[in-house]
C-alpha cells in the first residue's frame, strides 16, 4: 500500500523537473494528482504518463481566477484536496541595478502571492475534511543570500515567513504545512537562466560561477528525486507532527564553511 492511498493531490508548476518528478512520485505512491502549470504541452504530455491517476489542468498561480476553475476541475474528477504543492517559481539572473520593476513585481507575484492563493483556495476543502498537508517549495535562498537573484532571494524569504504565519492558524484546523528547501532539482537549464546569461556571454562579457562548487557531497548535484522524497514525508502521515519548519534538501550546502582540505 503507498503512502498516500486515497489522497488528492494539487502540485503547480508540475509539467516538468521537480513537480513533474513529485507528481510522479505521489501517483506511485497512491496518490491522484492534478498536475498544473502554464506549459500546456508539457503538461499534458506528463500527466498522459501517468495513466488515470492524473489529469492536467492550466494553472497560472498569479491568478485568483485560475486558481478557484483548478479546485473545480479537481472536485469534479477526484473530490476534495488532501495535499498541496506550492511547486511553481520563477528565476531570473541579474545584479541589482538591472531589475526591471515590472520583473520584480513578477517574481514576487508568481513565487510568493502564487502560493497564497494556493492556500486560500485549497483551505475550504481542507478544513471540511479536518486534514491536509500543504508544501511550499523554499530555497537554500530562502535561508541565506544569493547575488543576482535578489527577488528571487526574497520570495523565498517572505514564503518561509508566510509558511510560519499560516502554520498557526491553520494548525488548528488539523491542516499541516512545511517549507522544503532545496539547493538544486531541475538540471534543465531554465528561461531565467538561459536568456539572460547567454545574452550576456555572446556580448562578450566575461562570466564565471562562484560558490556553487562548494559541494560538501563530493561534488555530487539534486536529483528532482531527492527533492521528491522529502515532499512526499511531509505529504505523507508519517510527517504528523512535521508543522511550520524548513526542511533543507542541500546535500550539507548551508552547513558552513571549508577552509582546509586535501587532495
Ligand atoms: N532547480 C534548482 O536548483 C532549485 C533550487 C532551489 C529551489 N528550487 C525550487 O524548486 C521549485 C521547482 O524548480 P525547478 O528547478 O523544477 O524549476 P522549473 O523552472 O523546471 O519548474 C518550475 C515550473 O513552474 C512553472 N511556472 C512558471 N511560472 C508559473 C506560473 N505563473 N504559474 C504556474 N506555473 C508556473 C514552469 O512552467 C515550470 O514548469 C521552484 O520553487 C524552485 O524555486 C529549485
């Protein structure tokens, strides 16, 4: 029997990497899934791999609209939502001075007001059934700084907040929920990263990557897998009394620092 038997589960941002693989995981698992994300095509294709057990639908989570036609589309195929993933998010890589406002307001928008509304929406469904877990997706950034990513840094920063501020109230209501925060998942190189650095290399503008070689694991990167699996403990009634915290997925990232070393 899987660990989540019978549970409903809502994951955003699902079409690909680390929602496609907790998608994935949650259907194995036993678990009936909406699969939701802005890429139609992707999307589709991935909930199609997933037999009965998952359907996809359109979900922009900047929208109130979206979110309330996604709940609907749930009922009418599974029934209430047990469990939610705030999966979705936006990067972009740019020092400080480039920051369009209208990019910023953005990033927010889909990385922080996205999850939200996620929990508004769900929060009736949940309440009735007297259960629920609810995973927001956080960052290492959501636990120290990162230059060229600045909003990105503080939708997760504000996301680990709004994790803490609903854990109280909705703790009472018997409805979990958590911040999984990762250094790594998708390999893929995504929008945020591609266009702009690209753009900036083919200027002629000399780059180079500092930091992310301090790889306490031996070099070894995330698996979308390794994120998935510390999603579906918190998921799952095994997390019972997991409520309000952070749980780093980071391969000893955030740890400290080495100073010696050989070899
Ligand atoms: N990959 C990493 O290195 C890493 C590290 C730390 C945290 N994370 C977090 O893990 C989560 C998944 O990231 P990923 O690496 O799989 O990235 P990804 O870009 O592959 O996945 C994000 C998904 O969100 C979707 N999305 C974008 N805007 C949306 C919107 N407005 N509404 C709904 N969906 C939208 C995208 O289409 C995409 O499918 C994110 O919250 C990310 O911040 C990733």
């Amino acid at each position: 029997m899987g660990r989540l038997e019978g549970k409903v589960a809502l994951v955003t941002g699902a079409a690909r990497g680390t929602g496609a693989e907790i998608a994935s995981l949650f259907v194995q698992e036993g678990a009936r899934v909406c699969v939701s994300d802005v890429i139609d095509d992707r999307g589709e294709a991935h909930a199609a791999t997933l037999g009965d057990s998952a359907f996809y639908q359109p979900l922009d989570v900047r929208s109130e609209g979206a979110w309330s036609q996604a709940v609907d589309a749930v009922h009418e195929r599974f029934g209430p939502i047990d469990l939610l993933v705030n999966n979705a998010a936006i990067l972009d890589v740019r020092p400080i001075p480039e920051l369009e406002v209208a990019r910023i307001r953005d990033l927010l928008d889909v990385n922080l007001v996205g999850p939200m509304l996620g929990v508004r929406a769900v929060q009736p469904d949940m309440e009735a059934l007297g259960r629920g877990s609810i995973v927001n997706m956080g960052s290492i950034d959501a636990m120290e700084g990162m230059g060229w990513v600045a909003p990105y840094v503080a939708s997760k920063w504000g996301l680990r907040g709004f994790t803490k501020a609903a854990a109280l109230e909705l703790g009472q209501k018997g409805i979990r929920i958590n911040l999984v925060c990762p250094a790594g998942g998708n390999r893929e190189l995504t929008e945020g990263f591609r266009d702009n650095l690209q753009r900036r290399v083919e200027a002629g503008e000399k780059l180079s990557v500092k930091g992310l070689d301090h790889a306490v694991m031996g070099g070894r990167h995330a698996s979308a897998r390794d994120i998935a699996n510390v999603v579906l403990f918190l998921a799952s009634d095994e997390a019972a009394f997991c409520h309000g915290a952070e749980y780093l997925v980071d391969g000893g990232h955030t740890a400290g620092h080495i100073w010696f070393a050989t070899g």
